[in-house]
C-alpha cells in the first residue's frame, strides 16, 4: 500500500478495522502529513513524541537534511513504525520506546487499547487491553543532549500537562494534535497560554482544526502568502 507517497507494509491483522480503513481509505493523517512537509526545513533535527505506527515519522523523513528522533511508549506500534522506515529505507530517524515528559524521570502507566492512537496514560478514557509501567525521560535534557529544534507530538493528551511544565530552550516550531475531548477547552486555553508565555504563536499559515503549529514569534512581518487570498 502507498499512502502519502511512502510505502507502508502494513496488514490488517496488525491495526484495529476502524485504523485499517483509514489507511485504506487514505484518510490516516492526511492532513498531517502535508502540514509537516511544509513546516520542516534543510537542518531541522525533530523530536516526535508519539510515533504510531511511523506513517509521519517516515514522511518527514523524506525531508533534505532532516534528522529525527521519535519515540512511542506502546511497544507494538513502535516496531510496526520501524517496519514502515525500514521498508522506505529511511536512515535519518532513531527510535525509542519510551515516554519523554517535562520533569524528573518518574514512573507511569501506560494504557494500550485495540484502537492504538486510543492508547494513553489516561485510564479512565475507555476500556483498555493491557497496561505497562514506564520510566520517563527529561524533555529539556533531551533537547539539549540532541540540539533538538523542531518538536512534532500527537500524545492523546499529555500534550496539556507536558506543554505546561516544559521550557522549550532550543525549540522554534511544535507541531502537535489537540485533544479537546480529552480535556475541553480551558484545556485548549492552558495550551496557548502556556505557549504565548514562552514567546510562540498560533501558526494559521500551517495549522488546521487541531493540528497546530506554534511557531517563535519576535514580531517581525512575514511576507504576504497567496494561499491567504
């Protein structure tokens, strides 16, 4: 199967019905997949949290001169995301199954459900087929370590309490998914607040519905877009 112009050796057998027929459908992160085509750039080194099965993971890969770190903390997904890299022959990414957070590293539990880009830290978001414990790692140690700049997440929440705690040093664009049923909108509000206050901005230049962009802003004018008419 080609979805978003990447080979992906995906069966049935390995997602859930309702996630084989986005695929098939080609409706599985469509939109995504070109807002993060158009966001990235030659030299950008990319942090993603939440790599799924590697479907964004191996388009941005195709970026020149990217290079990405991506992690996922179900363990299944992880290896069907290096299946999908390694059948694109991507060499520019390093995966990790892990859960990366602001903070100290501390210990979680790790919900997994049949719907994967259902699976979170939230137990009480639905039934659930099994549960790992794991030790998290430090954003900003991460950051620095790898002179990360670009930071991409779809984290089925965590976004919220992440986003919140986290300093960003080193950071100019995140690329990330909201999740309102998870938390509504005053958690969308603590979203923007949080990110205004560390000097990014809403992007409407590559943001759509709940995909959003926030990007550094020092207040300079940007040239005038065609796509705005």
């Amino acid at each position: 199967m080609i979805l978003h112009g990447i080979n992906l050796p995906i069966t049935p057998d390995d997602v859930s019905p309702i996630i084989w027929e986005a695929l098939v459908s080609g409706k599985y992160e469509a939109k995504e997949a070109i807002q993060v085509r158009r966001m990235l750039r030659a030299g950008d080194r990319v942090l993603e949290l939440g790599a799924g099965i590697g479907v964004i993971t191996t388009v941005m890969a195709t970026a020149a001169d990217v290079e990405i770190w991506s992690f996922d903390a179900n363990p299944h997904t992880i290896a069907l995301a290096k299946r999908v890299a390694a059948a694109n022959s991507v060499g520019n990414v390093s995966f990790g199954h892990g859960l990366i957070t602001a903070g100290p590293p501390a210990e979680y539990t790790f919900y997994i459900r049949r719907d994967f880009w259902m699976s979170s830290m939230i137990k009480e978001q639905g039934p659930y087929e099994g549960e790992i414990p794991l030790l998290s790692r430090n954003i900003e140690e991460f950051i620095a370590e790898h002179a990360i700049n670009v930071l991409v997440m779809d984290i089925e929440g965590a976004e919220r309490s992440l986003l919140g705690a986290a300093v960003l040093d080193g950071i100019d664009r995140v690329f990330l998914e909201l999740h309102d049923h998870l938390y509504g909108l005053s958690g969308i509000r603590d979203i923007f607040t949080a990110m205004a206050a560390r000097g990014f901005a809403y992007d409407p230049r590559n943001s759509s519905g709940p995909c959003v962009l926030f990007t550094r802003d020092d207040g300079t004018m940007r040239e005038f877009c065609a796509d705005e008419i």
